[in-house]
C-alpha cells in the first residue's frame, strides 16, 4: 500500500522536527517542508502532496490561510490547518477557507492522526460525489428520454429538462412532488392502474433489480395522456443510493411493432455515456422474437462491445492501462484524457444493423488497430476468473449469447448473429 505524503508548513523548527517524527511515526511520508507561506506555494507545487499540514501564523506576506488559498488555485489537494491560538477571529477566519481540518497546538498523536484521516476520508467523499454530479450531469444532458431521479419514498429529486418536450411541464414544478402525483389516472378504472404501477414500484424497492414497466403521465397538452415505457434502476452514490427512472416515449415502440424488417447505420464519437442509449435503441424490437432476458443480455452484450471499440479500439487503452486505472480509482479521468488527445478526437465507431422475421445481425468497427482477438477469446475461456478479474469479460459473454461473432483480420470489425428459433 502506498504511503500517503504530508507536506508540512511551520514557522518553528523545533515544531517542525517534532511533526516530522511523529507523522512518519503514524506511517505517512513527509513528502517536503517549508517555513513561509511562499515556500509553502512553491513547495507544494513541486512535490504534489496528497495532504497538507499548514500553520496559520506564519512569517512574510502570505500566512497560512493565503498560502493555502494560493495552493489550491493551483492544484487540488487537502488541507489541515493547526495553530498555537484559539480566539474565535482566528477560528472563524480558517473556517471561512473551508479547511478538511483543525487542530490546536499544543496537540496529541491521537488528535493528529484523527484530523488527517478524517481529511483524508472527506476529500475521497467530495471527489467521488464530484465525479457521480459529473457522470449523471452528461446522462442528463445526453439523452432526448426523461430522466427521473427519486429518493426511496418516490419523492422527484430531479428531472432532465426533456420534460417539457413530452409533458410540457417545466422541470422546477415536478421536483420534490411524488412520482405517483405526476400518473394519469382514468375515471372509470378506479385507479387500478396506479395501483398496479405502485405493487411493481414496492417490489423495486425491496430488491432493487432493474425494473421495465409502462405508465400514462399528465400533460399540459390539452390535458392529454402521454403513455411512456419506464426503466427503473437502483443507482449507488457516495453516502446511500437513489433511484434513476428512464421514460421513453411509446409511439415510438407501437410504430415499431408494425415494422418486418428494418436497417440501420449509426457513426458515433467516443462517447462512453452513449453505449446504453445506442444499444437500447438496437435491441428494443427483439421481444417480439426473443423472451425479454435474452433480449437483455443481447443489449448488454452490444454494450460491452461498443465500449470494447471506444476504449480498446479507437483510445488505444491496453487492457493493462484499465486493470491499473480501475484499481487506482482514476479510470474516469484516465479516459478523458484520451478522448481529449488531438490524436484519438476524429476516430469513430460505426455500427450497421439489421434485422428480419430469422435473425438480427450488428456489426460494430473502429478505426484503431485492431486486437489478436482469437488470443484474447482463447485465454478468456481457459482463465476468466484470474486474467478478467476487473474487466474483459465482454466478449467471453458475448461469444455465449450470440449465435455468431466474427471478427475480420485486423480485429477492428466484429459481426455478431443471433438466430431466432421458431416456435
């Protein structure tokens, strides 16, 4: 395990030895330190430590509450603030700089371990929620469905604003209203059909497996129905869970009953958030030959895939690179910066589909390199629970649901087959 590095910032020396020994006591690297508020800025920006240490009274222009100010307009990094001085203007001046700590000189091991490691656990919080705001925000922002987010009693915590598109309702008047309150409710079925959609929302909640259902929302269309299909799934976030609701509009669906056969050809950018829509979009007339869970494993299936052609193929991301990103817990940031390099912008990944009455057939290419994908398979099945511990267990699925999976040379273009067997 990698020890976390402190750098500290006292005006005293003898405080500063101290610190030093007692820090490397606990088990920390005392990464660099510095007596000013000036060689705190520098210090810190040449070491890059995981936390910082910091006097508030110091000598020079800058003190501590000004040197960490300047610290964190460069990079992003905890900060725990001690001080021999406990009148409240110097407390409530730290506590304006939104410190991660405090701790009272003269202070204890104990209370110094206990401030990092509390510092230490609220910055992997706040991060974690950062990266969750960002990730839901570009879901949001991605897609022409309504997003729903509910807390556990049904309660509206957002709403994506493709609600207006489809209930011409502005998003601030739905949030904190029950999901149930937003349900159309016919007069002569006696709320039945609330009833139902409401025994199918309790069992959601008592075992939180993704749920598909259909609903009849209100409108400010003339008052008129909108019927939607509903994807419910239980999502977890740093500090619990919330529930995220997808409503598709189903016109779309009863169209698509009509259709024989159809074909489609999808080119798409390096957008990771887009692989559920696009595979969803590819798969949502399959039960009309398929039971709805094998129907679900082909969709996920062309998920895994897809995402093979983003990550593996077109950003050139090793499988080793993504064991690593995923252990270190920077995967998200990992990929953006490929997604972000000049060199990997342009590439796309093309997709043709087609389906009739016998069979379903996508073929999904890149424009990377390719892969030895017959290696890659054969070592998937001798060892997958050793070599695809983190990931890679797309294509060993994939080669189980599909009928067919043929790759061309390169291992850039995958063709996958399912049959449908006549009943």
């Amino acid at each position: 395990m990698n020890r976390k590095k402190i750098f500290i910032v006292e005006d005293s020396g003898v405080v500063l030895f101290e610190l030093q020994k007692v820090l490397e006591g606990l088990g920390y690297d005392v990464a660099g330190t510095a007596t000013t508020g000036a060689e705190a800025v520098a210090g810190c920006l040449e070491v890059q430590p995981d936390l910082v240490l910091m006097d508030v009274k110091l000598p020079g222009e800058l003190n501590g509450i000004d040197a960490s100010r300047e610290i964190s307009r460069e990079m992003d990094v905890p900060v725990v603030f001690t001080t021999a001085y406990s009148d409240k203007d110097i407390i409530d001046a730290v506590q304006k700089s939104f410190p991660f700590g405090f701790v009272i000189k003269p202070y204890r091991e104990k209370d110094l371990l206990v401030a990092i490691e509390t510092a230490f656990t609220r910055y992997e919080y706040e991060k974690k929620l950062i990266e969750s705001e960002q990730k839901y925000k570009s879901l949001f922002d991605g897609t022409n469905d309504i997003i729903f987010t509910l807390d556990d009693h049904l309660n509206v915590l957002t709403v994506n604003r493709a609600v207006i598109n489809f209930l011409n309702i502005r998003p601030a008047d739905i949030v904190m209203k029950n999901f149930l309150d937003l349900l159309f409710v016919p007069a002569k079925e006696n709320f039945k059909s609330v009833i139902f959609i409401k025994e199918k929302l309790d069992y959601f909640l008592q075992n939180r497996r993704p749920l598909n259902l259909k609903a009849v929302f209100r409108s400010n269309f003339n008052n008129e129905p909108v019927e939607m299909g509903l994807r419910l799934e239980s999502i977890d976030i740093p500090g619990g869970s919330l529930i995220m609701v997808r409503a598709t509009w189903v016109v779309e669906d009863e169209i698509m009953r009509l259709i024989v056969s159809e074909g489609q050809e999808l080119v798409m950018g390096n957008q990771l958030f887009l692989a559920g829509d696009i595979a969803y979009r590819l798969t949502r007339n399959l039960t009309r030959y398929l039971d709805s869970e094998t129907a679900e494993l082909v969709r996920l299936s062309l998920v895994e895939i897809i995402i093979n052609a983003i990550e593996h193929g077109n950003l050139e991301i090793s499988y080793q690179e993504k064991s690593e990103a995923l252990r270190s817990g920077n995967y998200f940031e990992f990929v953006a910066r490929r997604q972000e390099n000049p060199r990997y912008q342009k590439r796309r990944v093309r997709i043709r589909y087609g389906m009739n009455p016998e069979m379903a057939s996508y073929t999904i290419s890149d424009d990377g390199r390719g892969f030895d994908h017959s290696s890659f398979i054969k070592n998937a099945i001798a060892d997958i629970n050793i070599n695809l511990q983190l990931h890679g267990r797309g294509l060993y699925m994939t080669q189980k649901i599909f009928d067919e999976m043929r790759y061309n040379k390169t291992g850039n273009t995958v063709t996958l087959m399912k049959r449908f067997r006549k009943v």
